[in-house]
C-alpha cells in the first residue's frame, strides 16, 4: 500500500487539548517549520469553550454554548493561517474532556493518513488542567495503536515517530524539565500576531508567554554558544536520540 508522502518533507502532528494551546506553547516551533515548507497539522480536541473562554461567555447575557465555540473556531482558524498550519477541530467536548473508544479510531486515521515525523502535545502532568493530561495519554495511546499492525487494517501502520512535550502553566509544579530548546526569535512576529487572535478569549495570557519566551532564551545562553536568541520555546523529548556518536 502507498503511503502517499513525499520524501525528505517534514510533517509535524500538534495535538492540542483546547483552542488556544497550540498558540501559547509551541506557535514558534510551528512557525519555523512552515516558514522553511514544512507541514504542520493541528489536531483541536475541543475548543475549549467550558473551561478556556471565560471573557466570552460574558459577551453578552443568555449566550449559547455553539456560538462560544464558533468564536473560538474563528481565532484558532486565523492563529493557524497566520502560522501556515492545517488544522482540524475533533469537537470532543472538555472540562471534562473524556477520550475514549471510537476517539482512538479518529486519531489513529489522522495518524496513519498524515503520517507525522514529529508529535508535539502536551505534558504528561498538569495538576491544574486535567484536560492536558488526558490528551498526552490519548496521543501516547493513539500513536501506540497506529504502530501496530492489527488496527485499521485497510492502512499503513507508522513508524515511529519523534515526541515532544509542551512547557505547562506550572512548570516547576509539575517536574517539566525541559531538554530541548527551539530559537524562536525570527518568527516571533507570527507567534505575537497568533497570539493576539485570541486576544478576545484568553488575552491575559500574551503577556505570560511574552514572559516565558524571553525566559525560556536566557536559560538557551547558557546552554549554547548562541547569544542571539531572543525568544525560545521549551520541549520534554520523550523518544531518546540514537546515533553512533553523541
Ligand atoms: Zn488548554
């Protein structure tokens, strides 16, 4: 069976619990890849219209739970033109958001039909948000079930794939230490452009993330010999490197 994939192209799987997450924890990493022809795809398990749009529920008096969450579909859809990114809404509902049985059949589609080299979602602890938890669990699961060969069997199983790890609100909290940095200072144009289309639903948060890349690259100085950096990201790798030499 054809894959249908090109060689030697780059395609990034971003799965995001809520609206907004792929903005606020990893737009630069997106960008960078789109800005050199890369492919980037995020999955939107919700829109995270309980427990991520506070201001808007305040729009106005007796608003309905469709037009929050067409709000947030509006944002999240120009954050990914404005990074060059496909995205798709799962619309599986949050706060709670409970992933089970036939959701693992969507996921393991988009997985086998996109056929990422690279997985970036959220990490695996999270005490204050339950929804990010239950999405790493779910896209460990679903990355598991699309490697093997009896599930789907009309498709392709995938190799396996790199898995990065998003910076959570509460890093210190939660034991996130990062081992990956990725410079985000030439897009962080687009990363500021993407954050502000959700001004209107989580706009408090530019601020933090303003705060956190600017932290994020002074830890980069000291790991690098590159002073440059003005802005970075932060990532857990999850899958260990393997080479010859280190
Ligand atoms: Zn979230």
């Amino acid at each position: 069976m054809s894959t249908g994939q090109k060689k030697n192209h780059v395609r990034v799987l971003v799965v995001s619990a809520h609206a907004a997450d792929f903005v606020w924890r990893c737009s630069g990493t997106i960008a960078n890849y789109t800005s050199r022809g890369d492919e980037v795809k995020v999955l939107c398990v919700t829109h995270g219209e309980r427990g991520e749009s506070g201001p808007i529920w305040k729009l106005k008096e007796g608003i309905k739970v469709e037009e929050v969450k067409e709000i947030r579909r509006k944002e999240s859809e120009e954050a990914a033109r404005i990074l060059g990114a496909n995205i798709v809404f799962l619309d599986w509902g949050d706060h709670p958001l409970v992933i089970k049985g036939e959701h693992y059949d969507i996921l393991v589609k988009h997985l086998r039909e996109f056929r990422p080299q690279m997985v970036i979602t959220h990490h695996y602890c999270d005490l204050m948000n339950p929804d990010h938890i239950e999405v790493y669990n779910a896209t460990m699961r679903a990355i598991n079930l699309a490697s093997v060969s009896g599930v789907q069997r009309e498709t392709v199983p995938i190799p396996p794939v790199q898995i990065f790890l998003t910076e959570p609100h509460d890093p210190e909290l939660v034991g996130f230490n990062p081992d990956t940095y990725i410079d985000i200072t030439e897009v962080w144009p687009k990363k500021l452009e993407a954050m502000q289309a959700m001004k209107n639903s989580q706009g408090w948060l530019i601020e933090d993330f303003k705060r956190r890349g600017k932290h994020r690259a002074l830890l980069s100085h000291r790991y690098s010999a590159d002073q440059s950096v003005e802005y970075a990201e932060s990532f857990k790798r999850v899958i260990p490197y393997v080479g010859s030499f280190f």
